[in-house]
C-alpha cells in the first residue's frame, strides 16, 4: 500500500486531508461536483484533474468554483511555484480518489499509461488510491475489465463497488456510480490507522421490542447511534464487521462491506450474537464483541395473541428474565478469553453509583471492558458522556463529544489494551 503524507492547516494547527479528486469521461462525472463538496464538507481540501474527455460532460470551471482550486487538465498545466504540474499533484495529496473510473481509465491504470495528466499522477503518487468504477454494465462485467480491476486491487488500489439500477444508457444492472457516503467511507478506510485490519468484529446497537400483544410491547429509548458509529469506526480501521441491530426506526447509513442483522426481541439478538461469535463451534470466530445494544431484561410472561382490550386489561402484567447475552457469551469464551468482549451499562444514579455497578458487571460477566454512560447522556442523541471501566477497578472519563468522536476513543482504548 502506498504510503500518506500528512499535511498541517496552519490555521488550527490540525492536520488537514488533501484529496486529488481524478474525473474521467463518464456520464457519472456530474456527480463528482457534489462528491468534491461532499469531501470539503467533511474538512478535506480538494483538487481536481481531469481528463479531456470529462470536460465535456462538465466544465472545468465548475470545479474550480467548487474548490477554490485551479483545475489540472493538461500534461502542459503548471504545479505551484513553478513546478510540473502532475508531479505537484501527486507529492500534495494525501489520497487519489477517481470517480467516476471509465474502463478506458481503469485499463490504462493497470498496465501503467501515462498519456494523460491524471494518469501520470497515479503513476507519480505515493498516496493511496481509490476509485470508483462507472459504466455500461456490460463493460463492467467484462472478463478483460474485471481482471483489470483484479490487477489494480492486488496493487492496493481500494475499489467502490458501483451500485446496480437503471444506467444512463438505457441498461439495467450494476455500473452506476457508487454514493458520495460509500466512497467517503472507503477512502477513510484507506487513510485510517489500519490497525484492525484482519480482525473480525461483530457489535449490537440498538433496542429489543418483547410484545405484550400483536400491537403493543415493552422497549426502551436507545436510538442505536452509538452501536452504529463503533462499526463505522472499526470499518474505518480496516476490520470485517457485522452489525446486529434492533429496530432503529431509521436505515442505518453503512459502509457496504459491512454486514447488518436486524432482530427484534432480545432472544433473536442472542441468537444472532452468537451466531455470529460462536458459528463454528466453541471456539469463537469473532476477534472482538461490542455489545452496545440496550437489550431488554424482562418480557411479557404470556404475551396476548390478540390485541389486548382496554376493558379486560389485567391489573398487572407478569413479566420473566430475558436471557443475559452479554454473560452468556462471557461464559462461553471461559478462561480462553476470546474475543475481546465489551459490555455497555447505563445508570440514572450518578457518576459515582455508574462505575461501582460497571466494574462489578465487568466481574460477574467476565468482560474485560465495560462503557458505562447515563442515561441523559445516551439515548436518542447525537452525543455522549462515559467512563471506560474494568474489573481491576481502572476507570477513564470520556467527555461529552458526538458519538462518533466517543467511538474514535472507545476503539483507541481497545486496541491499546489489545
């Protein structure tokens, strides 16, 4: 994989992501001009280099708009300060992203032209590349256009899967540019610290309904956000992962590659969970558990078959224990302590009282880390507050961030302590 080279923003003493965006002559090129914002709205600064056949599709101008950049379409442009142009490209980004990628483009990338401005900038680069193929589906399912790409992945360019519908040529099938969220996400993943690269982690998110009746059941008010910025973030840090979910009430916005379960009552979350874990007998598949969803702890002892009505309504409803999913799976990995298993609490009586009942939980459910979080602080927000606790009485604070910043700190503690 090439290597990246770090940029500061003077003004804020940060480092700031340069990204090339590479356009190509693909009727999909219009969508690179909300890529390019997409990318700077997310604190990239961006510069574009086109091909001769892109500009007549969209004008260079309206990239230079975009960006506040001059945009690279010749071998014969000049680079800042004199230098040449495509090399100056290649030495400032800290990325090459290339979307759309025509199968002209990709051929030639595989077997290293440079007759144009942005293919001398792969050529010259040290930076990851990424690209995110557009075309005709019957190009793209090509044997010569699929070994190109199978050439470019075992060089270590990362590939956007394009996504399948109706195509601009009147075809039906997979060619159509991937979204600006999919290839944000892949190239993330590229410039991300790798570190969980070949780990398989599987993490719940969300909450179980029990039912009481066809229409009526018994819950609780996480919103799943947490579970689903830890995948997110283990995506980004190169892991195969899988997200068991509740009914989150909304689509979860995922990477592709990573694999989504829904469940609805907390007996089908056990059985996903350890699906997922345990697959092929005793010893677990999973490198590393999250278990972040807020199951519930009681159901509906004899739920109604019918709807319940208001007139014949018991005085109470006897309810019993939903199995523990985090303590089974404590239990199940045993002394071998595989995976690394991490259980979340939530408390409405204090920091204090928060971390006396997470590190007992972390000893009774033979986990190694538990996230505990109050419950103001958690459910349905866009941010959070907790403490990292564990069994030997260790705590560290998180401070009120979004949930994906406390997701960034919740993986930098795991793969520490791994």
């Amino acid at each position: 994989m090439w290597g990246i080279l770090p940029h500061v923003n003077s003004k804020s003493g940060h480092k700031q992501k340069h990204l090339v965006l590479g356009v190509t002559g693909s009727i999909a090129c219009y969508k690179a001009a909300e890529l390019a914002r997409f990318f700077m709205r997310r604190g990239f600064k961006v510069r574009v280099v086109m091909t001769k056949s892109a500009t007549q599709f969209v004008s260079p101008l309206t990239f230079q708009a975009l960006t506040g950049n001059p945009v690279a379409e010749s071998f014969w442009d000049e680079g800042t300060r004199g230098n040449i142009g495509h090399i100056d490209l290649a030495d400032w980004a800290d990325v090459v992203v290339i979307a759309p990628a025509t199968a002209d483009c990709i051929a030639k990338m595989a077997f290293g032209f440079a007759e144009s401005s942005l293919l001398a900038v792969v050529l010259a680069t040290k930076a990851p590349v990424v690209i995110a193929p557009a075309m005709n589906v019957n190009m793209l399912e090509h044997p010569r256009t699929q070994e190109n790409l199978d050439l470019l992945r075992c060089r270590g360019v990362a590939i956007v899967q394009p996504e399948a519908g109706a195509l601009a040529c009147g075809w039906t099938g997979s060619g159509r540019l991937a979204s600006a969220p999919e290839i944000y996400a892949q190239t993330e993943r590229v410039l991300g610290p790798g570190d969980l690269v070949g780990k398989r982690v599987v993490i719940s998110a969300g909450p179980t309904r029990e039912a009481l009746d066809p229409v009526r059941y018994l819950s609780n008010r996480s919103s799943g956000k947490m579970g689903v910025a830890l995948a997110r973030e283990a995506y980004r840090r190169g892991a195969h992962v899988t997200l068991v979910h509740g009914p989150l009430g909304y689509k979860p916005v995922l990477p592709c590659e990573v694999v989504s379960r829904q469940t609805m009552t907390a007996e089908e979350m056990h059985q996903a969970v350890v699906h997922e874990v345990f697959d092929r007998g005793q010893s677990a598949q999973a490198d590393i558990v999250i278990m972040a969803a807020a199951v519930a702890d009681f159901r509906p002892a004899h739920p109604g078959e019918s709807k319940i009505k208001k007139s014949s309504a018991p005085s109470s409803i006897e309810l019993t224990p939903n199995i523990d999913i985090v303590r089974d799976l404590g239990e199940r990995r045993g002394e071998k302590r595989r995976p690394y298993l991490v259980g979340f609490a939530v408390e409405t009586d204090g920091e204090a009282a928060l971390i006396r009942e997470a590190q007992s939980k972390a000893v009774r459910k033979n986990v190694d880390i538990i996230v505990g979080n109050l419950a103001n602080d958690a459910f349905e927000g866009n941010t959070n507050r907790c403490w990292i606790v564990d069994a030997q009485g260790g705590s560290i604070a998180l401070n009120t961030a979004s949930k994906r910043s406390i997701a960034c700190s919740i993986w930098e503690e795991i793969v520490t302590r791994l």
